[in-house]
C-alpha cells in the first residue's frame, strides 16, 4: 500500500504522464490532417503556443524587491501586462478552438477531422497548462525567514 502511494506522488510519474498526454494530442492533430488537410497542423501550433504570452507576461512583469509601492490606489504597470498576456492567451485558445469549426464549415476540413483537431487541441493546451503550473515556484516568507 505504501509504494502505491509513492508511485502516485512521484514528480517523474506525473511527468511522463503529462508526456504522454501531449503526444496523444498530437498525434490526433496529426491524424486530423491526414485525415483532411494540413490545417489541423496550424491550430495545434496555435494550441501548443497559446499559453506562451501568460508565461512572458509574468516573468516581465515581475516586481521582485524593487518594487516600493506601497499605495494600494496606485497600480502598478505589471498588471496590465499580465492582463495583455491572458487576453492574448484567451485569444489564442479561442481561436484554436474556433478555427476547425471555420474550417469545417467552409467545407475545408470534415467532421471527423473537426472533431480529432478540436480534441488534440484542448489535450495539447491542456498539458503546456499543467506543465508550466506545475513548475511555477511558490516563495513563501518561512523559506525566507529559515535562510537568514
């Protein structure tokens, strides 16, 4: 009962699950435009960078120790490129999500090939989502109170 535990708590398991989660979203994008045409292939690169502006936006706006602000009143200019980030973000995944049914509408891609795009697409967001939540550190202030 014990090393079922471990297994489950294990980062390199929940790793190479997410691994393997990715390569079945491609693999359906990859399928899709086999099945069809090519387009699939365009909103899974749609769907595998659309998380990539959160991510700039956090780290640029990234306040660290040199920000003495303490006004709550004012804001400051780091939200609002974290904002531009999940508003581009959202585009993005609302465009992936929209552009099959675009496509299938205009008779470009089939149903079948909608559908596989459509799920691939939500598995590979899906997983670059977990990746980078599951790296993110948390600095909490007892790790910096223990390290003085």
């Amino acid at each position: 009962m014990n090393s079922t535990a471990s297994f489950k708590g294990n980062p390199l398991n929940k790793i190479i699950g997410l691994s393997i989660v990715l390569s079945m979203g491609f693999l359906l994008v990859v399928l899709a435009g086999i099945y069809g045409n090519w387009f699939p292939i365009i909103n899974g690169i749609i769907f595998a960078v659309a998380h990539v502006p959160v991510v700039i936006s956090k780290a640029v706006s990234e306040n660290g120790d040199y920000d003495f602000n303490f006004d709550p009143s004012v804001a400051s200019s780091g939200n609002a490129i974290k904002e531009f980030g999940s508003f581009l973000s959202a585009f993005l995944v609302v465009t992936g999500f929209y552009l099959p049914v675009l496509l299938h509408h205009s008779r470009i891609l089939t149903t079948t090939a909608t559908i596989l795009t459509i799920i691939g697409g939500m598995l590979i967001y899906g997983t670059v989502y977990a990746f980078s939540s599951y790296f993110v550190e948390e600095d909490s202030e007892e790790d910096d109170l223990t390290t003085i």
